[in-house]
C-alpha cells in the first residue's frame, strides 16, 4: 500500500499523540519519534486509553492459559453490538519488554484476509487494517515463538472515531505463557463451564469461496466439490478435532476420502457428551451462486452441559485438506447464548497424507503429524503458494444463527430486535448489490405457503433474467423465499401470537417399547390487541423405541430428525435414520430399519426457461502424448426442479497429441565369455540384444557388448619352453585319439559324423548366434549302449556394435 494510504490507526496514532506529550511541538515529536526504537511510537499511545473499558475484546482460540511452541493460534478482535472500530493494531510482546527493539517480539503473526488486515509499514511486526471503515471483528493467526521464550502478552489497540483504546491490562491485553516441557501433551486451560439456562437452537450455514476465479493455480475443473459436513454439539469433555492434536480415524477419513460415516460413528459413541449430530449435504462442484443453489445448512441444539460446537468438511479434490470449527464456545460469560458467529476459513491439514497438491497420489504421512493451518511457504507446488509468503485467501465462510431458545432463561437480555442493535450511518447504508448487468422480469405473485397450521414454512416467488451484459459477473435472485404460517397465523395479523419455531423433540421416556416425548416453543412477541396467547407451547406424542424388549430383539436409538425435502418446489423425497445400538442378545440377525422415507410437499413449481451459463472453455488433453479426452462444462443457472431443462452440462471430445516416445528396450547380459587367452593377460566379452528400437525421439540404445579384463596363470618365458608345451599338447591329442579309434574298433558302439561348418550368424550385428553339428554314424544295436547321440555346439558371433 502507497504512502499516502497509511493505516487509520497509524495517522489517527499521530492526531492523538500531542495529548501525551503536550508542550512539545509536532516537529519535535516527529523526530522524537523516528529516534526512539523499533515500534515505540506505536505503544506510546498507551497514555490515551480508558481504563476499563470493555466494548472490545481481544480472544485467542480456546482461551489458552499456555502456549506450544511453534504452533499456530487463531486470534480475534472483536466489537460488543453496538460498538465497532475504524483502525486498530495488533502486536505480540515477551514479558517485560518494552517493543523498541525487533527482539522484544515474539511470534510471528499471519493474515487471514488481505483485505482486513495487513502488516503495519513502520512497523512490520504489527498488524493493522487495510481499508478504514466500519468493522466488528478481524482475525489473524498467530505462531508461538520458539522454546525458551517465557511468557508473551498479546496488545491490541483500538481506534474509534478520533479516539485510541489501548490497554495494559482488561479486555484487549492477553497473556499467555510457555508451556512446561513436564506438561507437554497436557490440554490447554481447559474450557470454562457455561452458566447459561434452558437450551438454543442453531442454523449453521456453510458458503464455499473455493472456485477457479478465487484460487486459480492448478484448480480442479472437473472434480472440484466440498465433502458432506459432519460435526456435533458437544461437551468439553469430548473434542472432535483440533490444531496441534492428531487425527482420529474419523477425522482421517473425512480428510482423505470425505467419507463421514466413520466420523458419525465416533460422534455417537459419544452419547453422553453430545447433543446433536451435525449434517448437511456435499456440494458439487465447490461454488456455485446462491440463485441456482442453497447454501448448505444443519439445524442443531446446545445445553449448558453440551455448549461446544465442532464441524468440518473435505476439500476436494485434496490429499487430506479441510475446513471447520474446532469447540466454538456458544455460551457468553453473562450466562446467555451468543446471537450470531460468523467465521472465515483457511483450509488446513490433517497430518494424514503428505500430497502436495490438489490430486497428489496416496502418500501416508509416517509417523502421522499434528494438525496444522496451511501456510503459502509449505511446499513450491502447493496450489496456495507464494514465495513472498503472502496469506492464503480464504476458502469459505460459516454463519451460525441462534434461532430460538427454549426454557428459561438466566441472563435478562431479550429474544428479539434488540439482540441485534443495528448501527446504521446515513453514510454507510449498504445498497443493493444486484449487478447493473443484470436486467429481470417483474417478479411472480407468492406461491402458497407450504405450513397448513402455524408452524413456520416458506412461500417463494420468481422472476425471469432477461438478459445478462456481463457473463463473467454472477446473476443473483431469481427466486426469493419468505418464511410464512397457515392461515390465521399471519405475522401481520395483529390479534394472533408470534410463536417461536418447535424445539428439537426430547428423548423418549422409556429406552424399550412405548413411551412419551415433548416439544416446546415460546411466544416470540403477543398480540398487539393485549389479548392472551391461546396457542399451545408444549405437545406431547407417545414414541416408540425398540417395539420389542425380548432376547431376540436388537436395540435401536430413537429416529433422527427428517432431512430437508429432496425437493425445492413440488412433490420430493425426506428421510430419517436411525442406528443399531445392541444386536440381538440370542446371537439372531437384526431386521430393523434404520431408514425410513415420506413424501414432502413444497410449493408449487412454475416452469421458467432454462438458463444456461456460456460453455467453458476446452480442459487440457487427459494425456500429455498420444490419444486422450478434453472436456468442457456450462452450468444451470435457473433450478433444474423449476423448469423442464434437458440440455448436456458436459461435452467430451477426443484429442490427439503428438505419438509417444518409445525408449529402446534391450535383452538382460548374456554370461561372460572364457578368457581370449591361454596365459597372460586378456579378455572376455558378455552380450545382449536390442528387443525395441527406438522411435518418436525415445532414449537411444546404450551398448550391447562390454569388455572386461582377464588374467590366466603366467606365461612361461623362452621360445623353447614355448614349443615343447605346444609338442606335449599335440602328442596328448594324437594319444587320445589313438584310444578313441581303438576304443571304437573293439567296442563299435557309437560312430560319429565329423562336425558340420558353422551356420550363418543370427543376426550381423549386436551379438548374435551360430551353430554346428556332429551327427551319428553308425548306432549300435546292442541294448547295453544307448547314450549314442547327436551333438550341438553354439558360440556367439557379430559381436560388434550395430
């Protein structure tokens, strides 16, 4: 960022500054300020702040009482509604020190959001914002510095309006210290417990960022997807994943394959410790707009004694990346349930596989590592990586929405409007974000409300994109949904009752055949005529829970809650599960269900064109050589329930590369030949065959024929000593042939042909063959001598290079 965009906190430091150090003229100050260290201007304006004012808090994921060294932190600084902040900074001190020198530092911080936050320019250790406007809450990791550096206090400033909170103490100020090498493995300071009354119920929405446009480094056209969600509400005695621990086998297959069956299988085992399961559906591909597809959601519950919420999802295709919450504390200090969180993701890694890229083969992570954010410096070809180690841009964002409470409740703070004071500047109204590109039909009249009593449904309208301008900017709202009640529930009638939505049902009373179970909701605001709510807060049903309680009857646990409707508009599909606690006692097969599926009725589908988005363009050939197959993609832009759309969304087609190289493949060595020498030194050679030649520029043949050599006893010396061996040797010949031909006359057993000449070689060059023979004569008829046989002897030839 330029010169003349400093941070806010930076120039507003700088308006506030002659309240500390009055008397001094600006210029005097100036060059005070440049003499006097590394970052002293910036903790100077600490004599500006408000002792113990507590709108604006500084927190550090978990709430850790120690710190492991090396390992990465999520830290938050955030704004109690109403209030929120122009500028702020952010910097890690260790203990006792007072920020003039780079080493009184610790820690490394990394940004999250570039567009949020950036590192301060006098001040590179410091974070502070990018943009100044209104904000409510940043985040930036935080990596603990190396063993031996003692305690670290985290300090955060805050600047509003013209005026700079900056505490040594309270709410902004977070100490934590090393963790002792004798507690290592020890849980962090363990998680307060929650004092809150009653229960609230949850939505959690998921919306993915992750698409080519965002991350567009080697991003996986055809295969891109976010695996099914699965998570729970749970205590602090049960944590399904997080940072610096190591992957269960659930985590691990989420992570690898985005399977959650064994992850659910975990989770439930935990009975005692969990409130809800938490599930919501994959998403393919990755990113699409909100106008062709909901965001995935789950709807889940929290007690006092279950107030932690876990999730995670897949990140696919990858070797074991994902995304998710970690024991997001859902109860406040004051003993109530938090309204709303909205978190931004950075995908990180289960320490399972050690793949580098988007579809690097299976490679075990050996031993299995910790769990750890990804950085943009973890590996070259890494889809994230930045050589200037600049921060990962995020890949999703979740939103978890209380959406009603049941029972009483402790805290005073009320259920309604004023949970959310809006702070609404003329200046900073928000305006319809609708592309001017985009040009609609007016919209339909509203369907018919899909609840017949007065629990909530929803209507829906629509309206046609007549045209589009720009094809590359997203076209939004062509559907529009609206929660209603049947008739004479209206939220507008003012005689009847505002009622909360149904509270998830209670267990059944009884764990083997009939019993009963309840459900409540309350009265979110009453009649404006004064009169009395009439409309029943409790129901009770009876339920049924393993109809059988004989030997040979399995245990089931009760029905889970209905999935949404299959369907967006029409007639769709809904369904329920359920799972085997105890197979039969007497050792029999269990015939429960455990699932069970209903016909779900949503409003009334209008037929609309069928939109369609622009082809994309030709993948790359599957092959780098040879024939293979590209691909193209366009997507449906107008719900596929709503229209009768029978168009291709893929095209395949073959593409030729040029041939591939063939190397030239050769035979193994022949065996060493016998040494070319009777005495002395000499050598032997040793052969092999050319089976493929090379083509289309493969690797050429190495050599066919190696020397090597080979040394025979002495050679006798004199010319004389030469020729009497050479005589012994002939006499010897001459002997033993003498006996052969005697041997043959008394004996005629066997009479041999001479040998034969040599044939042609095999092949003229690169080793080849050559064969003789040496037939039988005579055979002799005598059934004592049977081992007369033809004879065959082979020796290489052409040895030469081709």
């Amino acid at each position: 960022m330029g010169a003349h965009l400093q941070p806010l906190a930076l120039r507003l430091l700088a308006l506030t500054f002659p309240l500390v150090a009055k008397g001094f003229p600006d210029e005097t100050l100036e060059k005070a300020a440049k003499s006097e260290g590394y970052c002293s201007r910036i903790l100077r304006a600490q004599g500006t702040r408000r002792e113990g004012y507590n709108e604006f808090s500084l927190r550090v994921e978990g709430d850790p009482e120690f710190y492991k060294p090396g390992n990465s932190y999520r830290v938050t600084l955030s704004a109690a509604t109403p209030a929120y902040f122009r500028g702020f900074t952010l910097i890690a001190l260790k203990e006792g020190k007072e920020g003039d020198k780079e080493e009184d530092h610790a820690g490394s911080f990394q940004i999250i959001d570039e567009e949020e936050t950036q590192f301060m320019s006098n001040c590179p250790v410091a974070v502070t914002e990018s943009t100044p406007r209104r904000r409510t809450r940043i985040q930036v990791f935080w990596t603990a510095p190396p063993t031996g550096t003692g305690c670290v206090i985290l300090k955060a400033s805050i600047v509003q309006k013209r005026i700079i909170y900056f505490q040594d103490e309270g709410s902004l100020t977070k100490k934590i210290c090393e963790q002792d090498s004798a507690s290592e493995g020890v849980t962090d300071k363990p998680i307060l417990d929650c004092c809150a009354c009653g229960t609230a119920k949850y939505r959690l929405t998921f919306y993915g960022n992750w698409s080519e446009k965002t991350h567009p480094k080697d991003f996986p056209r055809r295969t891109n997807h976010w695996s099914a969600i699965i998570g729970s509400s749970h205590s602090k005695n049960y944590i399904l994943w997080e940072y610096g621990g190591y992957a269960s086998e659930g985590v691990k297959q989420v992570a690898e394959l985005g399977s959650p069956v064994k992850m659910e299988e975990e989770i439930r085992q935990q009975s005692d410790e969990v409130l809800t399961v938490i599930k919501a559906k994959a998403q393919w591909p990755a990113w699409q707009p909100l106008n062709v597809r909901a965001a995935p959601s789950a709807e889940f519950s929290v007690d006092r004694h279950r107030h932690l919420m876990s999730f995670l999802t897949m990140l696919g295709p990858s070797p074991d990346w994902n995304v998710g919450l970690s024991a997001e504390d859902l109860c406040t200090k004051d003993c109530g349930w938090v309204q709303k969180v909205v978190q931004d993701l950075i995908p990180w890694d289960a320490g399972t596989d050690s793949g580098v890229t988007y579809e690097s083969p299976n490679k075990p992570t050996v031993p299995q590592e910790k769990i750890r954010p990804l950085t943009s410096l973890d590996h070259p070809q890494s889809p994230f990586y930045d050589p200037e180690g600049g921060s990962i841009k995020l890949v999703a964002r979740v939103v978890i929405e209380r959406i009603a409470r049941k029972g009483e409740q402790c805290n005073i703070v009320p259920d309604n409007i004023d949970d959310i004071v809006a702070d609404l500047a003329p200046e900073e109204k928000e305006e319809d974000d609708t592309p001017e590109t985009c040009i609609y039909s007016n919209w339909s009249p509203w369907s018919a409300c899909s609840s017949s009593t007065c629990e909530k449904g929803k209507r829906m309208r629509q309206r046609m994109l007549k045209a589009q301008l720009d094809l590359s900017v997203p076209c939004p709202d062509t559907q529009d949904f609206q929660p209603c009640m049947g008739p004479g529930c209206s939220d507008e009638d003012g005689s009847t009752c505002m009622m909360s939505d149904w509270i998830t049902w209670s267990p059944c009373s009884v764990s083997c055949g009939m019993g009963t179970r309840s459900r409540e909701r309350y009265v979110k605001q009453f009649p404006e005529d004064g009169s009395m709510c009439k409309v029943p807060t409790e129901e009770t049903e009876k339920c049924v829970v393993n109809e059988e309680c004989s030997p040979s009857s399995c245990l089931v646990t009760e029905w889970g809650e209905w999935d949404e409707c299959s369907a967006s508009c029409g007639t769709g599909m809904k369904r329920r599960h359920r799972m085997i606690k105890m197979t039969p006692a007497d050792g029999s097969m269990c015939k429960a269900e455990t699932t069970e599926a209903e016909k779900c009725m949503m409003p009334e589908c209008h037929t609309i064109p069928c939109l369609l988005s622009p082809w994309s363009e030709w993948s790359d050939c599957s092959v780098t050589c040879g024939k293979g197959m590209r691909t193209r993609q366009r997507m449906l832009k107008s719900a596929a329930e709503l229209g009768d759309c029978n168009e291709e969304l893929e095209q395949a087609e073959k593409c030729m590369l040029p041939e591939c190289p063939i190397d030239c493949e050769l035979t193994e060595w022949s065996q060493w030949s016998e040494c070319n020498t009777s005495c002395g030194k000499g050598h032997m050679i040793r052969t092999r065959m050319i089976k493929i030649e090379p083509q289309f520029g493969g690797a050429a043949c190495p050599e066919t024929v190696q020397r090597a050599k080979c040394r025979v006893r002495k050679c006798l010396r004199g010319a004389g000593m030469e020729k009497r061996r050479w005589k012994e040797a002939r006499e010897k010949r001459r002997s033993e042939q003498a006996k052969k031909n005697l041997d043959s006359e008394q004996y005629p057993v066997c009479r041999l042909k001479p040998w034969t000449a040599w044939t042609e070689c095999s092949t003229l060059c690169g080793g080849g063959i050559q064969e003789r023979y040496m037939l039988v004569k005579k055979r002799s008829k005598s059934t004592q001598f049977t081992s007369c046989k033809d004879k065959k002897e082979l020796r290489a030839c052409n040895v030469h290079p081709c």
